[in-house]
C-alpha cells in the first residue's frame, strides 16, 4: 500500500473514530458482494448501503479502491451523481492491455440527489478487473455521510481476526487463484475427442452388423436354393 494510501486510510479511521464509538453499533454493516473473486476474472462488486446514520438518511458514499486496482467503472444510478477521484503513481506499470499507466483510480465518491431513508437499503456497483493476487483480501474502506453524522467503514482486521468483532470493518472480498485454463481446455479436448471415439464404434458396429447381415443373406440364399432344388425334383419324380 502506497505511503499516500495509507495515511488517508490513517486520516479516515482518526476522524471518523470518535463518531463511529460515539454511535450505537449498526445491525448491518456496508458490505461487499460476491465475498470472493478469481484473479484476473472481471467483476461488479455490489456495495450494499443497509441503513443511515443513527437514523439520519445518507448523502454520500465515498469508497476507497485497494492500491491493486488501478481501473474501476462506477455503474450509473439515477438517485446519485457519481465523481471519480484520480491517484499518481509512484511509479508508471503496465496494465493487462500492456499499456503504461501512470495514475490509477483512487476513490469512486456517489453523492444522493435525494437522500436514502434510513429505514430504506440500497446498492451501488463497481466494475473492474480482480488483480493477479490470489489468496489476498482486498478492502475497500468506505465513508458513509448523512444528513446528521457519518460513519467510516475503514476497519481492517488484524491477521488471524474475525471481521465480525470490529464495529465499523471496512467492505472486502478474498482473491481466488485463477480459474484453471487448462482444465478447461482439457474438457473442451475430452469433448471433442469423444464423438471421433463414438464414430470410431459406431462404424466398428456398423461393420460387424453389416457382415452378419451379409452371412446372413447368404445363407438364406443357399437355403432358398436347396428348396428350390427339391420342389424341382419332386416335380419331376411325380411326372
């Protein structure tokens, strides 16, 4: 995490510490859905907004983007104007496409055109690609202001900590290695070897059938023979 990010991460939880104790603990917390990912997999993560402030309605989301992100794509929602807040660098990298990037996105802020009921939930998206860090849990620490008050959803759980006992945890998912290309290259080969393995029996079957059906006319045909050549003597012996 760059030194910038984690002093605004710092900022954040100091400010909004005082609040966040001061408030009664919330039923539900801002949260992130699907809780798990594919590396290099695109995803929309769904923000789940639950409830306000101590009963205040919400105004505004600001939701930070982990450092290993460096594009994300807001989906559009009619009840709020959405800002994207730009980041330098420390140093330029290169993104999947293989074009140099120099800044990344930092914050995804949405601002309510109408405040949101506390008594009402809603969602917002983000879309963007899963970085290449399987097994990491990525955060995406969250500042929820309302009419009255706010709440930081900024807090990150020590190694070995559940989420669940802290107050305010910040919104995350887990990065899952990469889907396994091979094996699915490998059940798309399986599936175009079996029909040539199926024609291969079907034709083995197809001649073996037609080799009986070819014995079994010819023996039918001696068969008509022989009787042919009885009646024909029989007619002979009676005249």
């Amino acid at each position: 995490m760059s030194a910038r990010t984690t002093a605004r991460l710092g900022a954040a939880a100091t400010t909004l510490a005082a609040v966040t104790l001061a408030a009664s603990p919330a039923a539900a917390h801002v949260s992130a859905t699907p809780s798990v990912a594919n590396a290099g997999a695109y995803t929309v993560l769904t923000m789940g907004v639950p409830h306000g402030c101590d009963g205040s309605p919400t105004t505004k989301l600001e939701i930070q983007i982990p450092e290993q992100i460096l594009s994300v794509t807001p989906t559009r929602s009619p009840f709020y104007d959405v800002e994207i807040g730009m980041e330098q660098l420390d140093e330029p990298v290169t993104d999947a496409h293989g074009n140099e990037v120099t800044e990344r996105v930092g914050t995804v802020t949405y601002t309510a055109t109408t405040p949101l009921p506390d008594a009402q939930r809603d969602t917002l998206e983000l879309s963007f690609q899963v970085p290449d860090v399987p097994g990491e849990m990525l955060a995406f620490p969250t500042v929820q202001t309302c009419a009255k008050g706010s709440t930081g959803w900024v807090e990150i759980p020590e190694e070995g900590q559940d989420a669940h006992e802290l107050e305010a945890p910040a919104p995350m998912f887990e990065v899952l290695p990469a889907a396994d290309e091979g094996h699915g290259a490998g059940a798309s080969d399986a599936s175009e070897e079996e029909p040539a393995e199926h024609g291969e029996t079907t034709e083995a079957a197809a001649t073996t059938d037609g080799s009986g059906i070819a014995w079994a006319g010819l023996v039918l045909g001696a068969l008509g023979l022989a009787a042919g050549g009885t009646a024909l003597l029989r007619s002979r012996r009676s005249a």
